[in-house]
C-alpha cells in the first residue's frame, strides 16, 4: 500500500482557479475607475455633437471643442487638487471636512491682504478716556504683493491645520468631529472678516465678498508707461498706441502682420460662408410658404434659384491698422506679476496657438481662436499630482502614510512617528484648499464666502470612487486622479444627453461612489486575506 | 548543549509593581546563545509583565538585567530595540496592506535623500528581504507581495526575520503558534529551529503548548504568581514534570479527581 508522499499530491495552489490572461488586468484596482472614465468621455464626446450632425469624431462636439476642453479640465483640476489631499489623508486614515471651507477662508485672507494690506496689532484694553480697547501696530504692508499674500494666507491656513491634527492626535477626538468644527469655524470666520473689513469703507453692511481686485495677472509694463492692466493699455488714445508701437522692432511688427491678416481673411471666410447659409435658409423658407400657398410659378422660381447656386459676394477681409497691431502687440507682453500669472494665468497658448493657425482647429463659429490656452490650475494640479504620486509610492513618507492607515498599532511598533504623519497631512489638505483658492482669487480677482461649499465632501467622494478605501491604509494616486476626472465630468456628459434631466449627474455619482466603496471593500478584504 | 557558554542575557532578582499589585516577585532567568528557553505559566503567571519588562514597555521596579555583560536600563521600546532585544508579539506589528518588503523595513526604510521624503531603494531592499527569509527557511518568490496574502506562519517568519536583521540576539517570541493551524505551527516551529541553528542568537519562547516546547526547547523556566517555580535543562525534566509545573505545580493526578474521571 502506497502511504508515502508522492509527486501527484495536491498542492495548496491546486485549490485555486488557473488564472485566464486577463486576471492581472481585471485584478487592478485602477480598472473599473478607468472603463467608468471612458464611457463619461465617450458620452460626452457623442452627445454634445449638435443634434442633425453626424460625426463619428467625438473631438467636432462642444464638449470636446477648444473651449470645452479647456473649461472641463479647469472643473477637473479644481477639483483634484483637493482630492489629493483629501486622498492622502484618507490613506493615512483620517478625514477632513473643513476643506471646503479652508477654501473660502484662504480667498478671504488672500484678497483682502491684497486689497488692503496686511498688518500685525496688539490690542490693550486702555482706561484714557473711559474704557475701550487700543491697539499696538507691530508692523503694516499696505502693498501687497501675490506672492506675499499667498504666504501670510499659508501662515494662517497650515497653522489651522496643524491645530487640527494636532488636537485630533493628542485627543484622540475623532477627525470627523474635530473637522465638522473647522467647517463651521472658518466659514463663520470668512463670513465675519469679509463683513468686517468691507463695513470699514462703506457705511452699508458690509458684503461677504470682494469684487474689484485689479486684474493682477494682467499687470504689464508698457513702454512709455510703466506698469498698468492690460485693458487699460489697450483702451489708450491712438496717437499713444502707435508711440508704444514705434518702440516695437521691425521683425516682432511683420509677424503680428502677418498673423492678424491670416485672422481677418478667416474672419471674412466665416462670415462669406454664413452669409451664403443665411440667403439659402431664406430661399427655403420661401420656397416652404410658397408650397404652402400653391404658388406654381413662384415654387419654380425659387427652385431654379436653389439650384444654380447663390452667388454671394465673398466678403473683404479688413485691411491691417497700426492700431490692430499695437493691441495685439499689447497682448503679447509678457506678465510683471508672474506669481498671479502662474496660478491665474493660461498656459499652453503656443498649442493652442499652433491649433488656430496651423492646424484649423481651434476656431470659433467667426472664424476667430476659440480658446486662448488651458486654465493654469491644470499645471498647479499636474505638479501637485506627480509630487504626491512620488512620494506615495517611492519615498520613505509614502510608505509611513500607507502604514499610518493600514495598521496604526504596527506602524506604532516599528518606530513611525504616526503622529507627525497625521500632523503633516492636515496641514497638506490645507495646503491643497490654499492652492485652490490662489488659483480661483488670482483668475477672477474676485474672492467670495461661499466658494467651495460642498468641496469637502466631493474631493472625499473623488478619492473613493478612485480606489481608496475609508478605513485608511489603500489607495493610489493615479485612482485618485481617475476619480477626479469622473466628478468632474460627470456633469457635462449628463447635461449633453437629449430628453433627460442634467441633475441625474448626481444619480449617476451617487450610484457609482456607492460601487466603488463596494469594489474597494472587497479588494481590501482579498488582501488582506479574510475573503 | 555547551554549557560552558556565558548566557547572553542574564535576568536577576527582576520585582515589578503596579501600585500594590506585584506581578513579577524577584524573577531570575538566564538566556544562552543558540538555546530556546521555554517560559512556561499559566494565566497570570507574570510571563507577559516579564517581556514587557525586557522590551522596554514598563521598566523594572527592582533587579537587574545584564545583556552581554552590560547592565541595560530600559524606559523605552527603542533602548530594548537597541541594546539588541527584539520582540516578537502576537499581533506581528504588520500592515497586511502593504507588500513585504514594505513590512520589512517598515520604520528604517533604506532611502537616498532628505529626511522622510528620501527615496526609497526598492532594489536593494527587495534583495535583503528575500535573502534574509531564506535563510530561516521561508522562499518568498516575490517580496512585492501584500503580507494579507501570505499564510500565518509565513508572517510570523517575516516578523522573526526582521527582528533578526535589525539586530536582535535576544529573540522574545510571544506564543508564536497560537492561533495557528497544524501545518502552520509546524512551519513555525521549523522557523525558530533554524534560528536556534544560527548559534547566536538567544530564543525566548512564551508558549501554552507543551508539545511545542518540549519539541524545540533546550532550558525551561516555569512561572507562578510571579515567581519561579521551577527551572531546569530539557534533559533532566521528564513530561509529568513539565505538566506539573505548566499548570503552576498541581498535580494531574489532582486535577483527574476532582473531574471525577
């Protein structure tokens, strides 16, 4: 009798399934979010073509039109740059709910350091005179510069969010709670200190925003003029616009020329092929009344008329002035702010550029450039997501965040400064909503107290549906980015589908945020080997 | 066994109190090089107070503890760690998320460039990992892993050979084949026979099974209410004693009557 081990016996790995060729692609946890991103792209791509159209090019849709694409990358960005933040900390095993409003109150430190200045006092109560409170200035910069504005609004929100996880570490408070607090703590400060300072020049109750920024970003020096807005430089007198333009050399002249020409003999094309579309639009309207009417000899005429054509004289392309070329010329002077410009500004316009006059493209329905570049959060997003993402998963931080969130007690154990991590990353979401805000004061030099409301939560519901899981210790950033990308476009792709209500958006990310906490949960759970 | 050798850590005369309550009442214990010293007790008996102790969670009341010739006082986990300790508990201190090699270093990261945000040198730590499981006997084919997927005993082999790695020569292993399946405990039991086999490295193992420890044991150290009770070579006790003295000195015998079997 054959007792003895031998060769045929059953291994453990014979219990499990022989794995089909696609296993490593579906085991991803990268996958379901990257197919839901498709078919939002696809969506949107097919149903913004407009309807009687057919084009099997999802770019010829207003969705993905020059301009379509620049404003769904800028919600996108918006948005991803809090979910990075938010993810991370979800990593390690916290929350924070007072993105949203950190949001609100970094504007509201940022414009108004940059309308009104900022000082530092120390206030005394004093007995001269009855009793009332004086203060001491320490110091006042009336003049505030961007970059400057943008770091006295860092000392003021990374120090709250220190604050917070602090409290959160040594208390062991939930982070829930302690945050809900922030949410409400600094809305109600934003709201009191925009309040505040706008009573102090008008003598009405104050309003909760700030509306007459100058246009920063646009600030540039002018020869002749020294520093002014753009606008302004090119609403001055002409005599004064050809002085500017007299300084211009020869060469940077000829090019403007050149490219404003190929715009006006655009501009014209246009217009001659609307004219024509315009006239037989209203032949066919005619020739339908006629039909209508019984009108025999006039239906003749007017089919006669469809038929050979209409000639509409093509429509002469402006000539040139001196004056288009100081403009223009004025729009092409480089930024004296380039702190505003980074975080306001456009950028990709030499593609955007090349598009219009290249490959003709990028045209609006007159024949001009549709859009002028991508908004420059996408960069601030870009940077952001590649720091993250390296020090995720290359450094040493990476591994303590993942740690941190996965097994608080064994990170413990093996000498993590959980702690400090914890720190770190409430005054990195911080960060982000500073960030965020920097990029909304300095594109529309404007600051309000409700700006992002609500940020919070989506920024959380962006890092789930990519990949990462409540509990903490699961995650990437590349499924945060795809998260991102699916909020963000979620509502265009619905509001583009004929005979539905837009708000099913919300349906449709409800349904899928739900999916995906599912999908993570039973992930997580194959790891870690209890399913 | 050569008994000639020096032990590697001797304990004398270790008191512990919290308040009025004395768990550990003039404990001495020596550990040699190569040897498995089984500590054995019941519930209570003090043995979690006396790893404790050793591993720098709570420091000794009274009594001394000489590693190596050198007095160690510990206040924190990390003295122990560094004066050579390397503790092992139940829980593994493991992130079940993260690859193994992640768990491995998880702490003491190798890395190039600044503070925490140095890069980590995956290669090279890869490399260690596989090779410092090898040699106490588990092949991981791939270190890139999630610890999650690995079986219980292949856990405790990675917690083991991270102790080892970052310098432990007292190993405290505390009931390592508890909560283990046959298969597993035997896989554990190979482990720590592998480490005994290495030669320096002094083995303290807390266990409940009797089994386990006369198969792997070469010192015993029994425990009751805080004291020694008994203590002696792997030779020189014979199971009736051993049984004796695990269930804190009442006799079997005992027991049997007054189950009225």
């Amino acid at each position: 009798m054959n007792t003895g081990v031998n060769s045929n016996q059953r291994q453990e790995s014979d219990r499990q399934d022989i794995k089909k060729w696609y296993s490593p692609i579906l085991a991803r946890p990268e996958i379901g979010p990257i197919g839901v991103m498709l078919l939002l792209f696809g969506m949107l791509g097919y149903f913004s073509i407009p309807e009687g159209q057919f084009s099997l090019n999802p770019f010829s849709g207003e969705g993905f039109n020059a301009l379509g694409i620049r404003n769904n990358f800028r919600v996108i960005a918006q948005l991803g740059i809090l979910a990075l933040g938010a993810g991370l900390l979800i990593i390690a095993g916290e929350f924070d709910l007072s993105i949203g409003s950190m949001v609100g109150f970094a504007g509201c430190v940022m414009a108004i350091t940059l309308k009104w200045g900022f000082a530092m006092v120390i206030p005394y109560i004093s007995f001269a005179g009855g009793l009332h409170i004086e203060t001491i200035k320490l110091f006042a910069i009336t003049d505030v510069s961007p970059l400057t504005a943008i770091f006295i609004t860092l000392c003021f929100t990374l120090s709250f969010g220190w604050f917070q996880g602090w409290l959160i570490v040594k208390t062991g408070i939930a982070s829930f709670i302690v945050t809900l607090g922030g949410l409400f703590f600094l809305r109600g400060l934003t709201m009191v200190s925009f309040r505040a300072f706008n009573k102090a020049f008008s003598q009405t109750a104050g309003s909760t925003t700030v509306t007459d920024l100058p246009d920063i970003k646009n600030i540039i020096k002018v020869p002749g003029h020294g520093e002014m807005e753009r606008e302004a430089a090119k609403a001055l007198p002409n005599d004064q616009l050809l002085d500017i333009l007299s300084t211009v050399p020869a060469h940077t002249i000829a090019k403007i020329s050149e490219k404003l020409t190929y715009v006006n003999e655009k501009v014209a094309l246009y217009k001659t092929i609307s004219n024509k579309s315009k006239m037989i639009q209203s032949l066919e309207k005619s020739l339908e009344g006629a039909k209508k009417s019984n009108n025999e000899s006039m239906i003749e005429l007017l089919t006669k008329k469809i038929e050979a054509g209409i000639s509409v004289p093509d429509v002469a392309a402006n000539v040139v002035t001196d004056i288009d070329i100081a403009k223009t010329y004025i729009d092409t002077i480089v930024t004296a702010r380039p702190v505003a410009n980074f975080f306001g500004g456009d950028i990709m316009e030499p593609v955007f550029d090349w598009l219009y006059y290249t490959a003709d493209w990028n045209v609006n329905m007159y024949g001009r450039q549709f859009a002028d570049g991508m908004y420059s959060c996408l960069m601030i997003w870009f940077l952001m997501a590649l720091v993250c993402y390296f020090v995720l998963s290359r450094t040493q931080a990476g591994n303590w965040i993942y740690s941190t969130g996965g097994n608080l007690s064994a990170a413990q154990a093996n000498g993590v400064p959980t702690n400090k991590v914890k720190i770190s990353l409430f005054m990195f979401t911080a960060f982000c909503a500073t960030m965020f805000a920097a990029c909304q004061v300095f594109e529309v030099n404007t600051s309000d107290a409700a700006k992002g409301n609500l940020k919070e939560l989506e920024a959380i519901a962006a890092a789930v549906i990519g990949g990462v899981v409540l509990t903490g210790g699961f995650g990437t950033i590349l499924g945060i980015i795809l998260g991102t990308i699916i909020f963000g476009i979620a509502k265009e792709a619905f509001f583009y589908i004929p005979g539905i209500d837009g708000s099913f958006y919300r349906v449709f990310l409800g349904a899928v945020l739900v999916t995906a906490a599912l999908t993570n949960e039973n992930i997580r759970k194959r790891i870690i080997g209890s399913l | 066994m050569n008994n000639s050798k020096k032990p590697l850590i001797e304990i004398n005369e270790l008191v512990k109190r919290f308040g009025n309550f004395t768990a550990l009442n003039g404990v001495s214990l020596d550990v040699y090089p190569g040897e498995v010293h089984a500590l054995l007790g019941d519930n209570g008996a003090g043995k979690s107070t006396l790893i404790k102790v050793l591993a720098g969670v709570h420091p000794a009341t009274s009594g001394t503890i000489i590693i190596d010739g050198k007095e160690g006082k510990f206040s924190t986990p990390r003295q122990a760690t560094d004066a050579g300790i390397g503790t092992v508990y139940q829980d593994l201190a493991l992130n079940a998320l993260t690859s193994v090699t992640r768990n491995f270093f998880l702490g003491r990261e190798i890395k190039k460039g600044p503070g925490a945000f140095g890069i980590m040198q995956m290669n090279e730590m890869d490399k260690i990992t596989i090779e410092e499981m090898s040699k106490i006997g588990i092949d991981i084919s791939d270190p890139t892993q999630p610890v999650g997927t690995m079986s219980g005993g292949q856990r405790q082999t990675l917690a083991i050979a991270r102790a080892i790695y970052f310098g432990a020569k007292i190993l405290i292993l505390d009931e390592p084949t508890s909560a283990l399946g046959q298969k597993q405990q035997m896989e554990v039991l190979k482990t720590i026979k592998r480490v005994q086999k290495l030669g320096h490295i002094a083995i303290i193992l807390i266990t409940h099974n009797e089994i386990h420890a006369r198969l792997i044991s070469d010192r015993y150290t029994f425990l009751s209410l805080g004291e020694v009770i008994g203590k002696g070579l792997a030779e020189e006790l014979g199971g009736d004693d051993i049984k004796k003295l695990m269930a804190g000195g009442t006799e079997i015998g005992d027991l049997r009557d007054e189950l009225g079997v």
